[in-house]
C-alpha cells in the first residue's frame, strides 16, 4: 500500500500517501473533517502539516468553478481563498495549497530539486479542459520545474469502478483525446464508466513523470465502506476532502 491513515486531534484521520519527499507535506483529509475553511480550521490544517512533517506554512485555497486556471500561491500571514482558479502552484517555502475534492481527481506535483509544488483540481469537466497539462506548461513557463525529477500523486476520487458517465461525457472524452476510448470501461453495467485516474497517470507519464514517482493512492471516494466525502453518494451532506501540499 502506499499511503498510510494517521489519527490526528485537529482533523480526525487523514491519509498520507508515500513517499513525500523530505520538506514537503502532502495529505488528505477524510469524512472526520468537513472540508470548510475558515479562519480556525485553516490553522487547523497548517498545524497538521508542522506536525506530521515540520513544515511551517499558511494555507491557500481555491474556490474551484471546475475551470482550467492555475495561479501562483504565495506565503502571507493569513489563509486566504483564489476565486477563480481550479489549480495552485508555488516556489516559495512555507506556503501551503489546499484543493477541495468529493469525487473530483485530486492531482499533486512536487519537485524536490527545484521547489515546485502544484495542487490540480481536476474533475471530469477539469480534465476534458486539459488542467493538468495546462498547469505543467504553466510551470515549465514560470518555474525550474522539471517532470523527470518530479512526483506526482493521484489522490482520493471516484474511480473507475463506481463512476459511470453518460454518452454525452464520452464525448466529450473522445473530442479532447484521441485515446479516450481506453479509459472508458463498457463491461461495467448499462453506462459506460470512465477512468479518469488512467488517462491522467498516462498523461503525466507522457509529460515526463518517471513510473516509479507516480503515485495513484487508488482510493475510491465512492465505493462503500469509504472513508471520504463522496458527492455522488452523500450529495446532501456537502462535505469536501481536503488534497494540501506544503513546503
Ligand atoms: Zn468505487
């Protein structure tokens, strides 16, 4: 298994996928904790992260309106919240990024040698936008990011066994990739169901992510017996998992 649940006092059980390269702090939270941020909670959230991996950091989020922007995140004295990005990315030490997921495919750059870090949230709509490859160019642009000496991580998110998706998603799948039609699993029921943690791997891989640094934790939010908000299955209870890099 490469991730481990941790019991903490300030967010309940978490999940720390492995390895995070020393000086960075990456973990999820679970059911345990709500997924609001305020003011509290986000002191929560960096104390977790002092912690687990004495990283020191303030907390950015994002609002996400499941678009393709990527923005810079900087350290300050106080959390603070991006209204119109899906993705974060940061050189800066003490900095942290925080991603809101309850289905959606949280994706997790970290370059150890030059100090990249970068927080995707990339649903099915995220990822027909091509967020992922949009951020990487953003930081290959910007940043000393290299994907050779990179990590990547595949957090908590309906995966293939449980996300079924209409013909019209397919669709949609089939216009932005040539080779969508291999993360569409027919054999599943009726409806097709979509592997969006595949075709994001096999992007990552062909952007320069060495296998053995791609990390897919493999956690489906939706299957019975989760542990993680799942929009599909609780879409009442309005709780969000929490994706937070720091470094
Ligand atoms: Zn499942």
């Amino acid at each position: 298994m490469n991730y481990r649940i941790v019991a903490t006092p300030q967010l309940g059980r978490i999940v720390i996928p492995a390895p995070v390269p020393h000086g960075f702090a990456l973990y999820y939270t679970t059911l345990d904790f709500s997924g609001k941020i305020d003011a509290p909670n986000a002191d929560a959230i960096v104390e977790v992260a002092r912690e687990h991996f004495t990283v020191e950091a303030t907390l950015t989020t994002c609002s996400q309106v499941h678009g393709f922007a990527a923005r810079r995140g900087t350290p300050g004295d106080a959390w603070r919240e991006c209204d119109t990005c899906d993705a974060l990315w940061s050189t800066e030490r003490k900095t942290a990024l925080g991603i809101k997921i309850a289905d959606c495919l949280p994706v997790t750059l970290v370059d150890p040698s030059h100090r990249v870090i970068a927080n995707i949230h990339s649903g099915w709509r995220g990822a027909v936008q091509k967020i992922t490859a949009l951020t990487i160019d953003s930081l290959w642009n910007e940043t000393r990011f290299d994907a050779t000496t990179s990590y990547a991580y595949l957090g908590p998110s309906i995966r293939v066994c449980c996300f079924e998706v209409g013909e019209e998603v397919v669709e949609q799948f089939q216009l932005a990739f040539p080779d969508a039609d291999r993360y569409v699993d027919r054999s599943r029921g009726a409806k097709p169901h979509l592997d969006l943690a595949a075709l994001t791997a096999s992007l990552l891989r062909a952007r320069g992510i060495a296998d053995d640094r791609l990390i897919d934790t493999g956690l489906c939010t939706r299957c019975d017996g989760s542990i993680f908000h799942s929009f599909r299955r609780d879409p009442k209870r309005g709780g969000r998992n929490l994706a937070v890099v720091a470094q």
